[in-house]
C-alpha cells in the first residue's frame, strides 16, 4: 500500500471480519507519507502486522516483501480499496481443499 490511510482501516477490518478465522494479515507499508502505516497499526488486532518499507516502485515488489513474511499455507491479496466479503476466505479455502484432497 501506499499512500491509502484514507482506505486502509476499512479494507483490514473487512478482513478480521472473515467467519475463516485462523489468518494472519500482512500489511506492506510501500513508502508511504500519509500515514498509511500508523492507519493500519490502528486497527488493533493480533493477527495484523504493519512493515514499513523504502518504496518498492511497484506493487509486485511489495508484495513480495509480504510473502517473504507470510507463515501460512495459503497466500491472498487484498489492494489497500479493497472489501471482502465476510465469507471468501472460507469458500476459497474450502474450494482449495477440495482440490488438494481429491488430487491424492
């Protein structure tokens, strides 16, 4: 993200609010001076961690900074605009699982 304090707040809340509970959120702060970063940190959840970086000049570069991070076994994006819907995580996992079962 960068530059989107305005948004932010909102798109990680729509996250925590996922019924697929056991997630970790991984916010990439891609330079930014709006104060994108204090944003997110204010959205007060064990399972969100901010990183600052030097901006990466694109969103893939910061995205990869996020998955270097990542400790779980399925990986998703959210742009800093974004809304979930309560339910995706769990019919995407679902749907994921199903897939992997079946392959075996």
């Amino acid at each position: 993200m960068r530059n989107r304090a305005d948004v932010v707040g909102e798109a990680l809340t729509s996250v925590l609010r996922q019924s697929f509970t056991d997630l970790e959120v991984i916010v990439v702060d891609d330079g930014s001076t709006d104060g994108s970063a204090e944003a997110a940190r204010r959205v007060s959840d064990d399972r969100v961690r901010v990183l600052h970086c030097p901006a990466t000049g694109s969103a893939a570069g910061a995205r990869n900074v996020g998955i270097a991070e990542g400790r779980g076994r399925f990986l998703t994006f959210q742009d800093s605009d974004d809304w979930w819907h309560p339910d995706k995580l769990d019919l995407q996992i679902d749907r994921k699982s199903t897939r992997l079962n079946s392959s075996h």
